[in-house]
C-alpha cells in the first residue's frame, strides 16, 4: 500500500499528460459522429494513448523497484532465500544502502558489485524498453 502511494502519482501525471495530448485532437471528431463520451474513452482515446499508458506503467514500476526506504521496510530487511511469497526479503537497494557501511573487505561488501550491476542491467533494459516504445509510437503516428 505504502509503495503504491508513492508510485502512483507517477503513473497518474503521465496518463493524465497523455491523454490531454490526444482526447482534443480526436473529441471534435468523435463529436460529429455522435460517438458517446463513454465510446470515445474506451474505443478511441485509451487505445491510442496506449503506448503513453504503457510507458506510465514500466516507469511506476522503475520507480517502485528503485526505491530505497520504502521497500526496506515493506519487505521486512531480511537477508534469506524466502521460502514463500509471504516471508520477509531484502531488496537490491536495501542491500546497498545497508551493506556500504560496513567494513569494504567483508564478502558482503563485495557482493555490492553485483548487486549494482544486476539494477543497472534492469535499468538500462526498462530505458531500451521506453525508447523502442516511444520510436514505435512515433512510427504510427507520425510524429517526431
């Protein structure tokens, strides 16, 4: 609930942005035609602005996973394998934040390392994912 909180107002400006960009250019339109509003938001608009609603949600969920205090102490800071999904974890950022104050030639502090590398690759993944997102939207729109 906390993390959700936190991301939300993310993935809303970003729908909320998206949807200004294309409701004014398709409202006169779907005005003339006799399209209800209703019709005009489910068949129309949403899914136009589908690549934009997709983008809002890889962001709140890059947000939501670069966190560092909030799922510290949602997850419960635990440093074990979970049996299920209802034990307590540490997440990478977590790890990070706690382990870099310790003593630098403990294996832990090594372990900071792959700890980086493994969000950076998440990082770069979810960015390569927005820009071929966004080429694409751009293609069939035709904008630029």
């Amino acid at each position: 609930l906390t993390l959700s909180i936190l991301i939300l107002p993310t993935i809303v400006l970003l729908i909320n942005s998206q949807l200004e960009q294309i409701v004014p250019k398709l409202r006169l339109t779907t005005t003339a035609l006799g399209i209800s509003r209703i019709h005009e938001l489910t068949r129309i608009s949403l899914p136009a602005a589908s690549y934009g609603l997709l983008a809002a949600a890889i962001l709140g969920f890059g947000r939501a996973v670069g966190d560092t205090l909030i799922a510290l102490m949602v997850a419960g800071n635990a440093a074990q394998i979970p049996g299920s999904a209802f034990d307590s974890i540490r997440t990478l950022t977590a790890h990070i934040a706690l382990v870099v104050a310790t003593d630098s030639q403990s294996t832990t502090y090594h372990s900071l390392f792959a700890c980086g590398l493994i969000l950076f690759l998440t990082t770069a993944s979810v960015n390569l994912l927005l820009h071929r997102i966004k080429h694409r939207a751009c293609r069939e729109t035709n904008y630029e």
